[in-house]
C-alpha cells in the first residue's frame, strides 16, 4: 500500500502540471519529439560564429560585449547570478545570409529552486540596447528566441523555449507563452554539460531543435513557424537579467552557417581554352630532362660550395697574415698566449672543415665520372694539411709567438692547392653536365 502511494505522487504532480498549464492557455504549441538533422547544404561563417577561447587580445573577436557580461577563455557569462544584473554580447557587422543556421551552446545553472529569468537569442534590426527584456530593449524589430526557467505567476520553475517576432511597435505581452509563435518545454537547468540549440531559418521557415543531453548529437524539434519575413541586415546577438531567484547564464559556443550559398564562380575560359586543356590531359616530364635538370642543380650546389670555401680560406690567410705582423712586446704575456693558443685551436678546426669538405667533392665528382688527376691533387693537399695541423696541434704555447711566422708559408701552400683542387672539381663537373 504504500509503495503505490509513491508511485501515484508523480502521477499527481505531472497531473497538476498539465492542468495548470491548461488552465492558463499558455501551452507552447510544441512539436513531437522529433529528431532533426542539420540542412544539407550549409557553409560555415567564422566571422560570425563565436567560440572558445572568447578571448584574443582582451577582446572577442567580430563581437562586442556589454553590461554585466564577462567573458572568460572558455564561455561568456552573460549575466552573473545577482539580482538585478543584466549583460549581452553583439555581432556587430549585420548578417549577410538570406538563409541561414545557428548553433548555440549554454548552461543554466544556480541554486535556487525557482529558476532565474534566463537567456535570450536576438536576430534584430537594432542591437547593443539594454533594456528591461531579457537585458535588451522593448520593441525590437526581428526575432528573439527565449529560455526562460522562472514561472513569476505561480511560483516555480518551468523551463520552456518560445518565440516572439515583433515588428518594432509591439511591447513584450504579460503573458508571453500565450502570445508565442511556437515554443516546448525542456529541463535543461543545472544540465550535466551544455545544452545545444539550433535555429534554422530556410524558406521562410523558422525552426528550433534543442539537445538537452547530447551535446548536440540528438537534436529534438522544439517548434516551426511558416511564412517568416527576417531581412539580410539584421544583428545576431544574446542577452540576459537575473530576477529575484538568480541563475549563472553561461554561452559556450556561438556558430553560423549559410544555407544553400551560391556556388564558387568558376574561372573564364576563352573558346576551345577548355577542350584543349581536356585533351593536352595530364604534363609528363621526360626521364632524361628530369636527370638533366638534378644534375644542374648538382652543379649550382657544387658552385655554391666552392664560394663559400673560398670565402673561407681567405678569411683563415687573412687572420693567419695579421698574427705574423710584428707586434709590440705585450705587457701581460700570460693573457696574449692564451689569445694566440684560441687563434691556433681556431686556424686547425677551419683546416678540418675544409679537409672534409673538398674529400665530399671529390668522392662526389669519382661518382660521376672524374678524372685521375684529381685524387692525386687531393692527395697533396690532404699531406700537406696534415702536415700543417699536426705542427700546429704541437705548437707550445710558450714559444707560439716565435713559431708561428714560418705557418704561413705552410698554409699559403695549402690555400693554393685547395684552389687548383676546386678549380679541376667545377671543370669536371661541368663536362658531366
């Protein structure tokens, strides 16, 4: 007996309900629980769309904000849960679409039983004007789509989405389910995650889905609305105020798309342009022109090479020629030895690069079909810097100042091959190519 009791509450309560909402003829004229999928041929507009992160350069891009709303890296509070407090956030550059689809995201959330005033969605003539509706102004021109959770006549919370056009002249109605163009019913306070909205206006038919659970994934028409007037020109925007029993509004995600763009302009062809591309069909690049056009750029590398090396050894003789300059006697020997032996270390690491890097383009040169000659050129010059790098590798720093004049000759010696050495590498390279 007493677990019927408790099934029956329910009963009762949802009974209640239905009679309360009969009896006050403001039962929105709701759809059946209807899945409805996205339109077909849809573009996205970022310019117009609006998510996260909100913030770049402490401002939202495209967007502005005002009253009360903070904007956050992850959402916009459109109003904090204070009473009194209203906020709203623009597009402020006017829709260009004739036919579009929003998608919008939020949460509301608070403590009270008894649900706050709520959030509204604008597409109006005017924008960025605060007033007593939802945050924003009294006989605006456009749609506004509105969520509200607070019941003021009975006391309670009663989340519905209705809509109301107006035309400029109209004041918001007392009873404003009653005097809606359409609207359902949805618990979508305090949800798990966001709650998604989509308002489509194509045809002239305006039509509202929500998805209270699904992020999106399962949108349920809410209601539809033949034989709409909304112009190009109008502003996207949201707004909200807070009421004796205050909620947080939180807009998560804003996005546009146009519906049925018109198609991409394709590029003019002058007569027969287009049959004579069909035929030509697709370029083939013959395999010895292909080998021609590697080996060039080979040789342009190898030149390129063969610039920098010598840029570099003449930078080497240059420093080599300063340091055999006579010099006045230093003041603190200690000091000028310790530059000498860093000048020394230096001089060998170049003498090694360049070793290696002359090695590289003669075995490069062989691949491809050298002469003898150059291996023997090589040779010389290898000896000849190994020769310079071990007596320089062995240069006592005490006496470095008294031996270094006669590696002079030595590295002029080493410069000079490595000249006719490079000179013979760009000849062969160029009777290959």
């Amino acid at each position: 007996m007493k677990s019927a009791s408790i099934l029956l509450i329910p009963i009762v309560f949802l009974s209640t309900i239905v009679l309360a909402a009969g009896d006050s003829n403001e039962t929105p004229h709701s759809k059946a629980f209807e899945t409805v999928q996205p339109a077909q041929n849809r573009r996205y507009d970022y310019k117009q769309s609006m998510k996260k992160p909100f913030m770049y350069n402490g401002a939202i891009p495209f967007w502005e904000h005002h009253g009360n709303s903070f904007v956050a890296l992850e959402f916009v509070r459109l109003a904090p849960s204070v009473p009194g407090l209203h906020g709203s956030v623009w597009r402020s550059t006017p829709n260009e679409h004739k036919e579009w689809e929003v998608e919008f995201s939020f949460k509301a959330h608070g403590q009270h039983s008894q649900g706050g005033r709520g959030l509204a969605f604008w597409y109006t003539q005017d924008y960025a004007t605060e007033g007593s509706i939802f945050g924003n102004k009294d006989k605006w021109k456009g749609i506004g789509i509105f969520l509200d959770t607070n019941d003021v006549a009975n006391q309670r919370l009663t989340p519905v989405v209705y809509g109301l056009l107006n035309d400029g002249t109209k004041a918001f109605p007392s009873r404003p389910i009653a005097n809606s163009i359409g609207g359902c019913f949805r618990d979508y306070k305090n949800s798990p995650g966001p709650v998604v909205v989509r308002v489509s206006y194509v045809g002239k038919k305006l039509r509202v889905a929500l998805d209270s659970f699904g992020r999106g994934t399962r949108m349920i028409d809410c209601f539809e609305v033949e034989d709409v007037d909304l112009p190009t020109g109008y502003h996207f925007g949201f707004s909200s105020s807070e009421s004796g029993a205050s909620d947080d509004h939180d807009l998560y995600s804003f996005e546009v798309y146009e519906v049925n763009p018109a198609p991409k302009t394709e590029k003019y062809l002058r007569p027969h342009e287009a049959e004579v591309i069909k035929k030509s069909g697709e370029i083939k690049i013959d395999e010895e022109d292909k080998r021609i056009f590697e080996d060039a750029q080979v040789a342009a590398a190898v030149s390129d090479t063969q610039f920098r090396i010598i840029e570099s050894l003449n930078s080497i003789h240059n420093k080599l020629e300063s340091l055999g300059a006579p010099v006045q006697p230093p003041e603190s020997t200690t000091k000028n030895l310790a530059e000498i032996n860093a000048k020394i270390q230096a001089m060998t690491s170049s003498l090694h690069t360049m070793e290696g890097v002359v090695e590289g383009l003669v075995k490069h040169v062989m691949s491809q079909g050298g002469v003898s000659t150059v291996p023997d050129i090589t040779k010389v010059l290898k000896d000849e810097l190994k020769n310079l790098n071990a007596k320089m590798e062995d240069i006592d720093v005490s006496v470095a100042l008294s031996l270094i004049r006669p590696f002079i000759y030595i590295y002029k010696t080493a410069l000079t091959l490595a000249m006719l050495c490079i000179h013979d590498v760009h000849l062969i390279v160029s009777s290959i190519i």
